[in-house]
C-alpha cells in the first residue's frame, strides 16, 4: 500500500486571515476618519492598538495557509504523528488499540501503545511530549487527536487504520 498523508485543515487559518484584515481595515479606517470623533487622539491610540497585532495576524494565518500542516503519515511500518525531520513511528506491531471516542461535537481518536514510555521518551520535540504524556494520563493513549481538524473524515481515517493494520497482519503470516 501507498504511504497516506494526512494534513490539518485549512477552515481556521482562513478565519483567522480574514478577520486579521477585517481589523486591519477597521484600524486604517480609525486612524484616517481620527478628526471626525470627539476624542482625535483617543482614536489614534486605539487604531494603532488595532494595527500591530492586526499585521501580525495577518502575517501568521497568511504563513500558515502558505504551507500545509502535516498532521498523520500512515504507512507500512506505522503511523507517524505530527512528522517531523525525525521520525517517530508507531509501530503497527506496538499498536494496542485504536480507540474511537465520541465527545460532544468532536470525534476524537486515541491510540494506545504498548510500549509507550519508549515512545514518548523518543518523541524530539518536548511540545508535543508534554502533550502526548496528558493524553496518557488523561486517555491511556500517548496520540490523541481531534479527526474534526483534518482534512479526511473520521470514518475515512478509521478505515485507512484499519486496513493498514490487516496489511500488516497478512504480511507476518506470509
């Protein structure tokens, strides 16, 4: 089977980049209509208040929808999540469970490990240890993820699990 990119979705970024403008527009519009209120400097001071985290909005959403987020990289050997230059697979062999969990307006996924203090110990980035040792204490599974944020369906992503993992049972029986 072909290796699966999974990316984040792009609907946040794109909230976020339009709304960064809608308050640079307003900020601009403030500072050039200042003369016309009761208080010109008042009105100067908070459009400038608006302007900088407006621009510096605008150039994070704007970064983040210039590149796609690789969120899950599903292949032969495992799952890796949030890959990075070091690659942090999750063995199809170390796979316990994957667990499907339905919370209120979210489809959250947890993956269970057998080993996953050695997996957690080889995760490069302290971030995402930090977070990957809540979901353990939390859920008992190191990788836990919202399916809502990525671009394929919870079911979709279920069953790419799921046939990856019986791909991997037929090749240890043959």
């Amino acid at each position: 089977m072909e290796p699966i990119e999974i990316h984040a979705k792009q609907t946040s970024n794109w909230g976020l980049l339009i709304g960064s403008l809608i308050f640079l527009f307003c900020s601009v519009y403030l500072y050039l209509n200042a003369n016309q209120v009761n208080s010109p400097s008042m009105a100067k001071i908070i459009s400038g208040i608006l302007f900088v985290p407006s621009i510096i909005l605008l150039l994070f959403s704007a970064n983040k929808l210039r590149k796609k987020q690789l969120v899950l990289l599903i292949d032969k050997r495992g799952i890796v999540f949030h890959p990075s230059a070091n690659l942090n697979y999750m063995e199809w062999k170390n796979i316990a469970e994957i667990e499907d969990l339905k919370l209120p307006r979210q489809r959250v996924i947890n993956i269970k490990l057998v080993e996953s203090d050695l997996f957690l110990q080889n995760e490069s980035n302290t971030f995402l240890q930090a977070r990957m040792r809540f979901w353990y204490k939390m859920y008992g599974a190191v990788v836990s993820f919202d399916a809502n944020t990525l671009n394929k369906h919870h079911f979709e992503i279920l069953n790419l699990f799921d046939e990856f993992m019986e791909d991997y049972k037929t090749s240890l029986t043959t």
